[in-house]
C-alpha cells in the first residue's frame, strides 16, 4: 500500500497518474495500469478516453466487508475476524498473473475484469476491435489466468474450514452481488455471514447415551459440505441398502485429536482433518476398526479411529501413529516390545515429544521409527517452522528401557527353548 500511496504522489508520470478525477479513481487505475506494465503494454492506456475510463470505473466491483446476516446473532469478535482475514487475502500480492513476473493482488486481479467487461460491451466493432488489438497481451494473460473470482472464494472456503469445528456452533458465508445506480455507482459484492448450528445425534456407546456430531464445515454460497462415506469401502461390514452413510464424531475425538497433536497451528489442523475425511484415499479398514489417516504437511501423525454403528459411521477417538490399534504402532510393539502402556508412559504417543526435542540422525531410537515406517515425524519441527528445542527428553534412557525389554525377553525364550 505505501507504494502506491507513493505513486500517487509523483507529477507529470505519463499514463496512469494523468487520469485526475478523485482518489478512488487513482487507485483503481493505478492497479489496472500495474497489470499492463507486467503485460508489456502500458501504452495502451493512453488509448482509452475520459468517457470509457468513466464506464470502465462504473463497471468495478466493490468487495463489501463481511457483516453478520439479517436477524443472526454473530459474535463481535468473529465478525472482526473475518474482516481482518478477507481484507489480508485481498491485498497480499501472492499472484502470478504472468509466469516469472512480479506478483500482484487479487485486488490488482479484480480491477481487470471491468475493463474485460467493457471490451465485450462495446457496440462499435472497429473500436473493439482497437482495443483488442492494443491490450492483446494484457487480453492474453487474462484468458490464461482464468477467473480471480474463484481464487477468492477458495481462500475465502479456506478461512470457513480453518475456523469451524462440527461441535460447535459454526459460521458460513452468503454472498451476493448487485448493481447500484445510486450514491457510487458499481458492483457490489457483499458477504452475509450466517450462522450453522451442529447436527447432533444421541447413540448408545458404552451402555450410554452420548452426543455425536456429523462432520462437516461450512461453504461460501452453498451451506455445509457434510462428510459422507460410501458404503462400497464398507464391502460386506454393511448390510443396508444406502450408497453412502454419514460420518459422525464424539467430541472426546476432537479433544484426543488437538493434545495429541499440539504445538500444531489450529487452523492447519482443522484444514488437514478437513481432507483426512474429504479424501476417501485416507480411508483404511484395520483389524476390526475403520482408520481415517490424518497428516500434517504430507507427514503421518495418527489416525481417527471410528466404528460403524447402524446407518453411521462414529469416530470415537484419534491414535497417535504409534499407539495400539494402529498398523505403525502395532509393529512398533512387535519390534520393540513396548507396550501400549509403554507408549503413554514414555509420552510418545503425542507430537509434541518429536516436536520440542531434537534427535541426531544415527540415533537407535531413529532407526527403529525409520524401520517401522513413522521417521519423518522427526522433521515436522523443520516443516512447522519450529526450531526450538528443549533437549528435554531422555532418549537415551528410552533406548536403554527398549534394549533391557529385549535382552529380558532373549533370555524368558532361551529359558522355554530348554525346558
């Protein structure tokens, strides 16, 4: 921003600056001339006349701050989040309009579409014809690109996931566009933020009636995006007649799924739970229990465990990678002798061991995570970003507890060989 403030500060710059009619203007200007420079044809600018760049501006959208929907009750401070968020996404330059060039705004983006809105307005074909011929590369570049809409509302679906939990109650935008004629003249694009109350069900577990809550999260325009499973995974465990069953939770998962993975972002958790449920390729049948496989930044951290209960399928916890019931932690039973009351004791049963303590790559301990298969949860603290380390943990002392366990029970089978 300080650099177009600074722009619009400098005299006689051909182009862009010569167009005086207020600051909204000049802004609005300034981006559509940035995107003609990385296009390679800023002089075409000055072939547009007073009267078009007046019909160019009444055809911009105007992106509305988020607001809370008529007669909904949203709390202040989610309001205020959301605005922060949207106006972030809006200005941070993150896109490459052209491969290689200098990345622009989905703003800068958006000011573009009212130009291509009057190119394909205009009822003079040898003037649209002139104009496309004159912002040819800038034409080019737009059609290759594609729709700065979509990018929007994806990161826009992206803050609703990051925000959202199925147990709570959770909030989804409505958006709308319309034409104004009065005060300042243009397209409005509004966003009405609605709120969505859970789907809750009581089942018996365990002799007890709890609440579990179907798994979903909110979308942009077209309310919840509820998670399914098709039954054809199920092969012979299910007996109805259904092509698909929902996937429901208790919230004591989503409890064991945030301890067991702390010191991760809550926003990348929930986006990364979105697709462990959203990728049907997650999905596994182990023993007698469904997996869902959870990971962070491609790196395997557990699985939500679930059981199938009628017409639904019930998470019921999530398991860390290397606890019981779960492929890697069953092998790491098998080859180390830890048990599963081992696993809790030593506390690696949660992310946060591998995230505060540091390991040298030849380490045993190492090489028996790299032969069970669960290693690379070792450099999560690199991909989190996480460099601090407190050397707490005594691996040491968990290599010698696995080594005696092993020498023990070399000697309990040495025994039975000779009886």
């Amino acid at each position: 921003m300080a650099k177009n403030r600074n722009n619009r500060r400098k005299k006689g710059k051909k182009g862009v600056t010569s167009f005086n009619d207020g600051s909204a203007q000049r802004v609005f200007f300034n981006r559509f001339y940035k995107l003609l420079k990385i296009a390679g044809c800023p002089e075409a600018f000055g072939l547009l006349t007073s009267k078009e760049k007046t019909y160019i501006y009444e055809l911009r959208i105007h992106l509305m701050q988020p607001k809370a929907a008529p007669s909904s009750d949203v709390p202040a401070h989610i309001i205020k989040y959301y605005k922060d968020f949207c106006q972030t996404i809006r200005q941070i330059e993150d896109q490459e309009f052209i491969p290689g060039e200098d990345l622009v705004s989905i703003v800068d983006l958006i000011s573009l579409k009212a130009f291509l809105g009057h190119v394909r307005n205009e009822q003079n074909l040898g003037r649209k014809k002139e104009l496309e011929t004159a912002f040819a590369p800038l034409l080019v570049a737009a059609e290759q690109y594609g729709e700065p809409l979509e990018y929007l509302y994806s990161s826009y679906k992206q803050l609703l996931v990051f925000c959202n939990w199925c147990d709570q109650t959770m909030y989804g935008f409505e958006t709308d566009f319309c034409c104004r004629r009065e005060s300042v003249v243009g397209l409005y694009h509004s966003i009405l933020i609605k709120p969505i109350e859970p789907r809750v069900s009581m089942i018996g577990i365990g002799g007890k009636k709890r609440p579990i809550f179907q798994i979903g999260w909110p979308g942009v325009r077209n309310g919840m995006d509820w998670m399914y499973l098709p039954t054809s995974l199920l092969g012979e465990r299910y007996k109805g007649k259904l092509k698909e069953i929902p996937i429901y939770i208790q919230s004591h998962a989503i409890n064991r799924f945030l301890e067991r993975n702390a010191f991760v972002d809550l926003q990348i958790m929930n986006y990364s739970m979105m697709l462990c449920f959203f990728r049907k390729e997650n999905f596994l049948i182990y023993n007698k229990h469904l997996l869902f496989t959870f990971t962070v930044h491609q790196v395997k951290t557990g699985y939500f465990l679930a059981n199938l209960i009628g017409n639904k399928v019930v998470v019921r916890t999530f398991l860390f990678v290397t606890q019981h019931d779960t492929p890697e932690g069953n092998k790491l039973e098998e080859i180390s002798g830890l048990t599963k009351e081992d696993i809790h004791y030593w506390k690696i049963d949660r992310l946060e061991t591998f995230i505060e303590n540091k390991l040298e790559e030849n380490h045993k301990i190492r090489k028996l995570f790299k032969e069970v298969g669960i290693s690379d949860l070792f450099e999560l603290s690199a991909l989190l970003e996480q460099e601090k380390y407190t050397d707490t943990y005594k691996w040491e002392a968990l290599k010698d507890y696995i080594q005696k366990g092993q020498i023990q029970l070399a000697d309990v089978m040495e025994e039975g060989q000779g009886i």
